[in-house]
C-alpha cells in the first residue's frame, strides 16, 4: 500500500508508469503532451501541465493524492489556488469528488511498475545510513560522475541562502557576507555559531582600517570575542586590553555575549588560536575580496591567503598566559586540510554567488574547477561513502557526498535524489 506522495510525484514526473489506453475514471481517452514542473511552493503538485482528453488539449497544473478523497482532507475545495486544475492523478479512487465536476480523474492504481514500487518501499523501510547502498552497483556508481558539479552547487546555494538571513542587518554588503563567511569556517563545528555571530558583530571597515597594525587586529578580535574583559595576566594582553578599550569608543562597538567552549576541544582548535590565526589573516592580505580580480590566478590567490604565521604570542600559547609545552610540535600556521576545509565551506560558495549575481561567468567557472584540486575531506560521512566504492578522490566530490548525505539520505527523500531516480528508473 502506497502511503506516501513521493512516490507518485516520481512516477508521474518521469512517467514510469503503463501509459497505454490512458482513460479518465469516466472512461475519456487521456494522453500526456507534458506532466508539467514539478511544483516544490504552494499549490498544486505539478504545473504548466499539457494534457489532452478527449479531443481536447488543456493546460494548466495537475494535483496527485494516495485516494481521491485526499482533496477533500486537504482542504484543497477551499483553496483558490487549485481551482485551475486539469487533472487529479490519484493512486486510488475511492470517492467522487463534488467539487472536481469538470476535472477529470487519473487512477494509477495497476499502471505502476510493481519493481519500481518494491524499490521505494525497500529504500525507505531500509535502516541503512545510506538508503540505497545495497543498490550501488558499479553501473549506478559511475552515474556519480555526471552530477558532481551540480550537487556542490547545489551545497553553495543551500549555504548562501542560510546567510542571506543577515541582510536586514548588513544591507547587501558584500565584504560583510565575505565576512561572515570566513568567521564562520573558522569555527570549524565547534565554534561555528559563535564565529559566526562575531563576524556579524564587527563592521568590516574596522578590520579593514587597522589591517596593517596586527596587534590592533587582536585587539579588536579577541575584545569582541570577550576575552579582554577579566584582568591582564601578562604584558601582552594588558596592551590588547588598551588597545581595545580605545578602538572601542573609537568605532562605538557593541561586544555580543559569547560563551566559548575549551573542554574536549585540542588546542590547535581553541578560540583563542583561531582568533589568531584570523587576525594575520587580515593582517597578510591585500583586501579579501582582491582574490577575485584576476580569474586565471583565482586558484593560486586563494592558497596564497593561508600563507600567514600568527604573531609570536600565539606561536607560543594557546591561551592568554598558557604556553604549549616545550616539546610542543605546534603548526603557526593553518594546516592544508584545514585551509582546505576553509575554501570549500566558506570562500568557494561564497565567491561562487558573488560572480553569479555580479554576472561574471569567466570566475564562476575558474571557481568551479577549484575543488578538484583540494584533497578530499575524510569525515564520517565521507567514510560511509567510501565503504560503499564511491569515489572521495578531492574535495569536489567530499562537498557533493555531503551535500548528498545530509539532504537527501538523512531524510529519505530518494525519489528527490539523481541517484534515487536512477535506480527505481533502473530494470534490474
């Protein structure tokens, strides 16, 4: 028994389903010119439909339900935004529908592949983390290959749109969204809320005003992130502590309320060290944004960005008046998995919708030939991935895999999925 919708979208959408003697549940001849695009908004199922029945050719959009009835739990009769519709297409018939005179009915019901329904229920009664592992043979396996580019596209979309939130707040900037972007990878997980809040907090023109001064960087950095507040403990962070209190009033800053976590965290991934590393960050560049001037050494200006040491406090400590032991092997700069990890989360998506909504398909491109030259992160779920033969061979195909796993596998939404598709398209 069909209990869920998506999978009459699919087989509606890509047609799977037996389309000889099509007749409507009064016996009117039907054929499908077009099922229409599949609508994800409100409203009907499918739109801008083609349908002739009869002798006569409609357009407009269908609506699919398990039971014809469905229209009525729906509400869909008190709904004007369904009073254009040219088909129902339902699984079951099992009540006319007063309100649809003049809309005929399509049941599906014996029309649909029973393989293609086994499939669907397989994949989604399956406790596997990934669905449709058992079904990854090496034919569906190298179908991956056809869509990587479009599944990290995919992945810098979903990301852009969860910072687009902030606009109200920045107004369109671009260097504060690049901002924002840049605090937030530096989080690395952990961290990242909290990055990401004081990367919104600092206008953009404060760092970039005091970029060639490191110590009034630091200051700024580690006074908004709440680590100037309690009593110096050496020299060096007393002269952070004036320094902030006179960028403060200076640029009328309003430190945000951030609770930093230490515990169960290695020391190369304190906050401290990460605020650090941000501030030679600035402090080495020529302007963030300059990277993007010249499209042909994008890949080369990228890596060049990550080519800072922190000052030399922090190549000695982890935390203000804590030193890294003697025999400490401490990396003064950011190791190349996590630079790695940097430009594919925050600098390439990024970077991505500001050549696409500034109309520069020259950048859009040399951007996307960027993440196969980066190595591949190596995660849990690029692990499960992995033990299933599917390539992570650089960090083009590691965005895609997890893009994958945490949109479409975590969720089951196969029929959704180019992966899906292809196997309950598949005959065998």
């Amino acid at each position: 028994m069909i209990t869920n919708e998506d999978i009459l979208h699919f087989v509606w959408k890509t047609r799977q389903f037996n389309q000889n003697n099509l007749t409507t549940t009064h016996n009117e001849t039907i054929r499908i010119i077009s099922p229409g695009w599949h609508n994800h908004d409100q409203g009907p199922d499918f739109i801008n439909a083609k349908i002739a029945i009869g002798n006569t050719i409609w357009a407009g959009n269908v609506e699919i339900h398990i039971k014809s009835s469905d229209w009525l739990h729906h509400g869909h009769q008190h709904d004007p935004n369904y009073r254009n519709v040219i088909l129902h297409v339902v699984y079951e018939h099992d009540q006319e529908i007063e309100h649809l005179i003049g809309c005929p009915t399509l049941q599906l019901k014996g029309r649909i592949p029973r393989m293609v329904l086994q499939k669907y229920a397989c994949l989604q009664e399956s406790s596997n983390d990934i669905v449709c592992g058992p079904y990854l043979n090496r034919e569906i396996r190298s179908y991956f290959s056809l869509f990587w580019d479009s599944w990290i596209i995919e992945r810098w979309q979903r990301k852009i749109k969860e910072k687009q939130k902030f606009n109200d707040i920045i107004k369109n900037d671009w260097q504060h969204l690049f901002q924002i972007f840049l605090f937030d990878s530096f989080g690395f997980g952990i961290h990242k809320s909290n990055m990401e809040l004081l990367g919104l907090s600092i206008p953009p023109k404060v760092l970039s005003n005091h970029k060639d001064n490191l110590l009034q960087l630091e200051a700024i950095l580690f006074g908004m992130a709440g680590f100037l507040n309690e009593d110096a403990v050496d020299s060096y962070q007393l002269r952070l502590i004036k320094e902030f209190e006179f960028l403060k009033s200076k640029w009328k800053l309003n430190p945000p309320t951030i609770q930093w976590k230490f515990s169960r965290t290695r020391p190369a991934n304190f906050p401290t060290i990460r605020l650090a590393q941000l501030a030679a960050l600035y402090h080495s560049s020529q302007g963030l944004l300059s990277i993007v001037n010249n499209p042909d050494k994008i890949y080369k200006n990228i890596f060049e960005l990550f080519s800072f040491k922190v000052s030399e406090y922090w190549q000695q400590h982890y935390h203000f008046g804590k030193k890294f032991g003697q025999n400490k092997n401490f990396q003064f700069k950011l190791s190349a998995d996590s630079a790695g990890k940097i430009i594919s989360n925050a600098l390439l998506p990024f970077l991505f919708y500001y050549a696409d909504q500034l109309n520069m398909p020259e950048l859009k491109e040399s951007i996307l030939t960027i993440p196969e030259k980066i190595k591949p992160e190596k995660n849990k779920i690029t692990a499960k991935w992995l033990s299933l033969g599917v390539a992570n061979q650089n960090q083009l195909h590691s965005q895609a895999l997890m893009e994958l796993y945490n949109n479409y596998c975590v969720h089951k939404k196969c029929t959704s999925c180019k992966i899906g598709n292809k196997i309950l398209s598949s005959t065998t």
